[in-house]
C-alpha cells in the first residue's frame, strides 16, 4: 500500500530574508522527503497573533484534507507555553499555545481535538522552535504517527485565547480593529461577512471614524472622520473614494480605490475603526 503524500503548509512571521525558513524546509525534506510543502506566508507581521490567526482561518479551507499546518508566530518561544496539535476533522495544525487557533476552532464545524506535543521533540535551540520543534513534530505526522502518539489530550477550555479585541456595537456603531493591510492597503476588519455584512446594506453611507491608536508605521497617528460608501467591488469607487465591502477572504474591508486606504487613514494592524450607521440600519 503506498503511503500517502501529505501536504505541510508553512505560516510564520520570519520573512524571506533570513535563513529561517530554508532551515524549517531542510527539516522537512530530510525528514519528509515525500511531502509537499507549500508556503502560506511568511509575511505576518513580527509577533502579530491575531494577523496570522486570521491568515489561518481564511485559507485552511483551500487545503486537501490530511494537510499539516505548521504555524510559528511565536513571541513566547523557549517560555513555558505549551506547543499545540490540533487534530480537526482530518487536518492537522501545529502553532504556539497563544491564541494562533482561535479563529479557526471557533469557527469550525469539524470535530477536534487538542493535544499538548511540547514534550515530543527536545529542541536544540531555544530560540528556534520553528526548525527544531515544529517541523520535526509536522515530520512525525506526514511520517503516520498520531496525534495521542505525540502528547497528552488537552481540555479545549485550557487553550489560550486570543487577546485581541472582539467587534461590538455601541451607541449605534459598530467598533472594530484592523486584522490585516494587505499590499494594496485594503484594510481587513475583525468583521466577519457572514455576521456583520447584513448591517451595511450595499448602497448605504456610513462614516468611518479613527482615534489616535498605534499607527504601526501606516501613515501618522490620529483623529480623523471620513464618508464611505458601501460597495460589492473596488471599481464601484471614484479614484480615491473611501468604499467598505465584503473582501475575498470573507471579512469586511475598507479600501480606496487604486490607492491605499491603510497610508490614507493613517491605520495599521490593531487600530480600533469606528464604523458609524445610518439611523435607519442601527
């Protein structure tokens, strides 16, 4: 019986200039010749959970099932947290105990479950878990062995939640943050369509409303109070019109048209945005 070819996708926040991830797929193509590994991004930006939670949640469901995600956004390495395996529906996904699988298990329908692998592997180094703990551990998995072979069962009421803000309402807006700025800076909310899209009818008006928070080196810091438009597509806008849509990744977005709403407003990742309704969608 052949062995099955399992798909290892990568998510980290090391970049391509180091020799960080190069290091991580040597593991791999010692200890896994036969997988496939494929790079979701290693683009997060330096300790931004939140942002690669969100990566995550968008784009696990692209993947065949069997597929091991290795997730390494990792601030707390060589720390105490534990090392997570999520076993979920007939997916795999290994990332630090600091609310990296937030998004994806609260969302998913597929039966779970948790384990604790951070025993399973001593890493060399205790700076560099990526190469010496996850990927080794991602081999183990692509090898066959199962995820009770690897660690204890976790209580899913143990895990780490993330600790960023969650969307409300009040006083009749809705107060969000920024996930993602993607490189055309459309600015991803921490709305998800599904949820929130009915409040901002298409062809409504709303104003958009920012405070002073961290910037994060998108433009400068500070008030501002702008009109937008909500739309189905970016072409609905006037050049440099303010718009708010449903992104391709499922979540709300605000963007301009063929320029960049994160410089614009001057918002980065995890600035609060306040999006101000219509008295009659309230």
């Amino acid at each position: 019986m052949d062995h099955p070819i399992f798909t290892i996708v990568l998510l980290t926040d090391f970049g391509l200039a180091d020799p960080y991830v190069g290091q991580m797929k040597g593991v791999l193509a010692n200890s896994a010749p036969r997988a496939r590994v494929v790079d979701l991004s290693h683009g997060v930006e330096p300790y931004r959970v939140a942002q690669a939670a969100f990566f995550l949640r968008a784009s696990a469901g692209y993947f065949p099932p069997g597929s091991i995600f290795v997730c390494v956004v990792d601030p707390g390495v060589g720390s105490e947290r534990k090392v997570v395996l999520a076993h979920c529906g007939q997916s795999f996904f290994l990332a630090p105990d600091n609310g990296l699988l937030s998004l994806l298990l609260s969302n998913t329908t597929e039966d779970t479950r948790l384990f604790d692998v951070s025993p399973a592997v001593a890493p060399a180094s205790a700076t560099f878990h990526g190469r010496d703990l996850f990927a080794p551990l991602a081999a183990r998995l692509a090898a066959g062995e199962m995820p009770q072979d690897l660690g204890r069962e976790l209580d899913p009421t143990a895990l780490v939640r993330g600790s960023w803000a969650e969307p409300r309402t009040e006083d009749g807006s809705i107060v969000a943050s920024v996930l993602h700025a993607d490189r055309f800076g459309n600015l991803v909310l921490n709305l998800p369509a599904a949820s929130w899209s009915p409040r901002l009818p298409v062809g409504g008006q709303i104003r958009v409303q920012s405070g002073a928070g961290r910037s994060m080196g998108f433009g400068k810091p500070g008030p501002s109070r702008h009109a937008a438009r909500v739309v189905t597509h970016y072409a609905e806008l006037a050049p440099n019109e303010l718009g708010i849509l449903v992104g391709s990744q499922g979540y709300m977005e605000l963007a301009l048209n063929q320029a960049s709403a994160a410089k614009n407003l001057g918002l980065g990742l995890e600035a609060e945005v306040t999006l101000e309704l219509p008295a009659g969608s309230r």
